[in-house]
C-alpha cells in the first residue's frame, strides 16, 4: 500500500482508519506539553464529547475542529460550553 502524506488539503475520506488514528497521535505526540491539557482532564473532556450529540466521525459538528485535538490543547473550550 502505497503511503499517503498528510497535508492541509486532505480529506478525511481520504484515509482508512488505521491513517486517521496515526493522524491524530502524530498531531498529539508534536503537540508541546505545556500546551497540552493534563490527562485527567484531557479524558473528561473526551468522556464529555463522546456523549455529545454533535460528535461526528471524531469532528464537531458544531465547529469542525477534531476533537481529539482540542481536547488536548491546555486553554481550548467546547463551543458548547459543555467543558
């Protein structure tokens, strides 16, 4: 199988799921920790998401933000003041 490059201009239906989840760790993996949220909260905020209604394929449908993402960034907000 031939190796995709990830690029701004990529879609998600471009990947399988295997290169979306190595999408979203290698984006998680780069981040700086001191940007990133503390794992305790980190995975209350993802509980939260799981449970919303506007969760969509790992997006937020009321953003468009990929929530794995967001949850992770340390002064991030729901658009939904849910967390």
């Amino acid at each position: 199988m031939e190796d995709k490059r990830y690029c701004r201009k990529c879609l998600l239906k471009d990947f399988d799921e295997e290169q979306y989840r190595s999408l979203i760790k290698k984006e998680l993996d780069w981040m700086d920790t001191e940007m990133r949220a503390p794992d305790d909260i980190y995975a209350r905020r993802l509980r939260i998401c799981g449970d919303c209604e506007k969760l969509n394929q790992g997006t937020c449908a009321a953003c468009g933000c990929y929530v794995e993402l967001r949850a992770a960034a340390r002064k991030a907000s729901c658009p939904h003041k849910k967390w």
